[in-house]
C-alpha cells in the first residue's frame, strides 16, 4: 500500500524537516567560524584599546591607542585618542587656571591684607584726627562740592559760641555771626570757592551771641577725586583777635616811631642847619675881624702915602721950576755940576716924575678903595637891616675877587660883563648878603676854573628874559655875568643874575644842591654850607626867592629875588 496522504505529507514534513536542520547545522557552523574570525578581528582591538584606556591617566597623558582599520573599531580607537587629546588640552588648561586661581587667590590675600592695614592705617588716622581736631583750638571743617557741612571740629563751638550740631542742620549758619560790613566780600568768596573749585582765604569779625567781636581766618583748599574732580574741601578757621591786637598796637607804634623819626629827622635837620649857620656866621665874623684889622692896618700906611702925594707933587714942580731957572740964568754950569747932570738926566727925570706920582696916587686910590671894600664886607650887619645900594656890595665882592678873575698858568682871564639896572634903595642885610654874593661868585669862578678846555666853554646869552630886555653875548672864552633888575610881577622885588658859561649842572646834582653839607668839590675844597647858608639868608632871613637854573653843556645861572619890602617889614 502505497499509503495513505498523510503519510505523504509526513514524509515530506519529516525530508523538510532533516534539510532545515542540515541547514541550520551548516548555518551554525558558518556562524560558529564566522564568530570566531570576528572575534579575532574585533575582540584583539578592543581588549587592546580596553588596555591602553588602562594605561591613559594624569600621570601618563600621552597614552594612544593604534588604529588597525578604518572600520568602526578603527573609528573607536580614533575617537579614543581625539577624547585623550582633548583631555590633555582640558588638563592643561585645568592647569592653567588652577595656577591662574592660585596667583588671583595670592593676589587677593595681598590685597585683603593691604586693605585691612589700610583700615587699621585708616582707623588710627581717623583716630589721630580726631584727637587732634579736638585737642587744637583751631576749627578743622570738611564740606561737599556743594557746600554741605561733613565734619567741624568742636573748637567751632568755643569760637562761635554755636554747636555743631547747628552746623550740621544748617551748612552755612556761621555766615550769620559775620559782621554785615564784611559779609559779602566773604559770601562772594565761598560762592567763587564752590564754583571754581579755588582757594579760600579770608580774614573777618564775627559777633558771638555774647556780644563780643572775635577776628577769625578761614582757609579752604579743594580735594580732588580719582578722576581729578572736586569733590570736597578741607580747611581751617583760627582765632586771630589777638594777634590783630598786637599788629594794630605795632601800626600805632610804627606809626608813632616814623613820627618821631620824623621829629627827630626834622630838629636834627634844623640843628645841622643851626650848626652851618653858626659856622658859616663864625667863619665870616672871624673874615670880618681879620679883614677889618687888615683894613685898619692898610689904611693908615696909605692914608699917610695918599696924605703926601700932593705935597710931593708940589714940591718936585717947585724944584723942577728952580732948576729950569738955574738952567736959564747958568746955561753953563761947571763941569762937575754939568756931568751930574748929564749922569742923572735931568730931562727925563723932568719928563717922567709927575708921571710917576700920578701913578701913585692912582695906585694909593686903588688901594683906598679895596680898603673900603674890605671895610664894607667885614660890616655884618646881621642885627640891624638898611637901605643899602645893592650895587656897591657887588662891586665890593667883586674887587676883593679881582685877583681871581685875572689870567692863570692854566686859563685866560674871566671876562667880567655886568649890566645893572636902575635900582632904588633896598631894605636888606648888607653882611648877610655879602655872603650870598661871595658864595655864588666864588662857585661861579670855581666852574670856570674846573673847565680848562675852552671848547668846552659855552656861549652865554643875557637876553630879554633875564637883564632889561638886552641881548650880550661873549665869545668861548671864561665869562661871568652879573645882571641887576626891578620885576615888576606881582609884588616888586629886585633880581639879581650870576651867570656863567661852564659846563653846567647835572639834573641830578641840581636837586641837592642847597642841601648842607652836599658838595661836589674834593676833600678839603668844600664845606658844602655856601649855598644852603645863602638860601637861608635869601629865603627865610629877606623873605625872598634863590633858584638856580642850568642845563649840562649850556651854563648855571643862580638868580636872587629880593622883595621892595618898606624898613621893619621883615
């Protein structure tokens, strides 16, 4: 029997069933090889790569794992070594900025430390200011830029007899006690201060509410912040009333030394003015007695000569005429008498004789008259003022200077050129001015002496301004002017010009030149009292007028005004 379906199916499930499991075994054998040539182609690179995973740590970074292929194990063994560089860079920087940390923890400690010396600086800074603001008796005040109050001082409430605590509340109560004339010049002060950021330094009077006036001195500087703005100012009030005590007692004083320097500078001005004059007066009484007892002396001597000119001048006509009689009536006389004759010749004896008592009687006239000279100089006439002929004083200081005015080894005469005016009598001291004349003659003569050089020598002019409306001018040569006139001006008064053609005066000597005791002159040349002496005598002792006027190179010319003043006026 051929069997039945099923048992064809059978057979055929079962022929089916023994391929699958041949398959599978051939299947599992392909896998089984399969397995194991990946497992020599993947395990050998993992347990490689698991090694050197091993290997890699801090201490060894620079571990690295081989790549075999380019497949996925190839691909973890690359990403491997990329995640260990990378570690090293992470290490690295780790690093990095552990060290970084480390020197900014340093850094920081540096700074905590600095900081907390700071503050302890700070607070013993803080300590000592305080100490000190409140142990001085000067106020230490702190504000803003905007003039609010920071800090005073306790010594606020000594001074201003306010509290600080007022201060506080109101920034600028202390202007309240400033005296009102003094306020706005200190308001516009603290105002600029504020503003501009300037220095503040001002003096002024407040009123405590005691009454009493205190003199205080604030000074304010700006505080400049890290940006070089101001942001606040520091400064310091003081009580300065006693020491503007003592400067107002020392301007008091100073005051009362300069005038009684000025006293004292004045008498002793007037005690070396005193002094001049006595001496100037002693020296002149002592000329005048001197000049006196010569006079005196010449004067009979010559008197008697002047006395016996005219007899002797009688008698030798009378014996010349009796011998022109003998020569009439005994033409020829005898020998012995003819060569007397002849040895002591007669006719020029007869010729010359009269002549020569003519010249002395010239000469004994002369000699009178500078006796009357000498006479009328040496009369000082200090206790007594008259009227006087100004003329014949001049005249007078002038013949007694002829000899000064004659040629020298070392210059030409002085031209002497005069030109008086019609002048009426004046009412003056005749010695004192005397002495004026003599004094400015002598200095006249003496700048003329001191100009040798002739080309130095100027021409002088005695024109309208200065002698009755005339012109005379001399050559360059030494020349001495004296001029006389009335000026009618105002009040009548007589003007008398000495001039010369020196070199002139500086400016600057010009204006000292009726000081006592200032002279120009050498050593022992001068005393320097002529022309003060002479500008006492003009100006206090006749109520007149003494001024020089002169240029360097063109002159000096010193003009006296005498007042027409009626006897007893002065």
């Amino acid at each position: 029997m051929r069997g039945t379906p099923e048992t064809g199916v059978n057979q055929l499930l079962k022929n089916k069933l023994q391929l699958q499991l041949v398959v599978s075994f051939l299947a599992l054998a392909a896998n089984g090889a399969l397995v194991m040539l990946l497992g020599k182609a993947i395990t050998k690179p993992l347990k490689q790569l698991k090694l050197r995973a091993q290997e890699f740590s801090v201490s060894n970074p620079q571990v690295r794992a081989e790549v075999w292929a380019r497949d996925e194990i190839g691909q973890l063994a690359h990403s491997f070594n990329h995640m260990a560089q990378r570690i090293v860079c992470a290490m690295e920087q780790l690093e990095n900025s552990v060290q970084e940390q480390s020197s900014l923890n340093i850094q920081l400690q540096q700074e905590v430390l600095e900081r907390q010396q700071a503050e302890a600086a700070l607070q013993e800074s803080e300590e000592f200011f305080r100490q000190l603001a409140e142990n001085i008796r000067e106020v230490l005040f702190l504000f803003s830029s905007t003039g609010e109050m920071l800090y005073v001082s306790p010594a606020y409430e000594q001074i201003w007899q306010k509290s600080c605590q007022s201060l506080y509340l109101d920034s600028r109560s202390w202007l309240e006690s400033i005296c009102p004339e003094e306020l706005p010049r200190v308001t516009t002060a603290l105002d600029r201060q504020i503003c501009n950021g300037t220095y503040f330094d001002e003096e002024y009077r407040i009123i405590r509410p005691d009454g009493q006036k205190r003199w205080i001195r604030a000074r304010s500087f700006p505080i400049y912040n890290e940006v070089g703005e101001v942001y606040r100012f520091a400064g310091i009030a003081e009580d300065i009333t006693i020491r503007k005590h003592t400067e107002q007692q020392l301007q008091y004083l100073s005051q009362l030394q300069r005038e009684k320097t000025q006293q004292l500078q004045t008498t002793l001005h007037q005690l070396q003015q005193t002094q001049s004059q006595l001496v100037q007066q002693e020296k002149m009484a002592s000329l005048g007695q001197l000049l006196a007892g010569v006079a005196h002396e010449i004067n009979n001597p010559v008197s008697f000569i002047y006395g016996n000119i005219n007899p002797a001048t009688e008698y030798a006509e009378d014996l010349l005429e009796l011998i022109e009689l003998y020569q009439h009536h005994y033409p020829k006389p005898v020998k012995e008498i003819a060569q007397r004759l002849e040895l002591a010749e007669l006719d020029f004896i007869a010729t010359d004789f009269p002549k020569l008592l003519s010249s002395m009687e010239e000469g004994a006239q002369r000699i009178c008259s500078l006796v009357q000279s000498l006479k009328n100089f040496s009369h000082n006439d200090q206790e007594e003022g008259k009227l006087v002929d100004i003329h014949q004083y001049i005249d007078s200081t002038l013949l007694i200077l002829q000899h000064r005015l004659k040629p020298k080894s070392r210059r030409c005469g002085i031209q002497l050129i005069k030109e008086y005016g019609e002048l009426p009598l004046v009412y003056c001291y005749p010695g004192l001015l005397n002495q004026v004349f003599m004094n400015l003659l002598c200095n006249a003569i003496d700048a003329l002496e001191n100009g040798r050089d002739e080309e130095s020598l100027v021409n002088i002019t005695l024109g309208e301004s200065r002698f009755n409306n005339s012109q005379l001018t001399t050559t360059n040569s030494p020349t001495l002017g004296i001029s006389t006139q009335v000026l009618e001006d105002g009040l009548p008064k007589v003007a008398i010009r000495i001039v010369d053609n020196g070199t002139g005066i500086p400016p600057s000597i010009k204006e000292r030149i009726f000081d006592p005791f200032f002279t120009t002159k050498p050593v022992g040349k001068g005393t320097g009292l002529g022309l003060a002496i002479s500008y006492r005598i003009v100006v206090e002792q006749h109520q007149g007028r003494l001024h020089c006027e002169s240029t360097p190179g063109q002159g000096t010319e010193f003009v006296i005004e005498l007042p027409l003043t009626p006897k007893g006026s002065y």
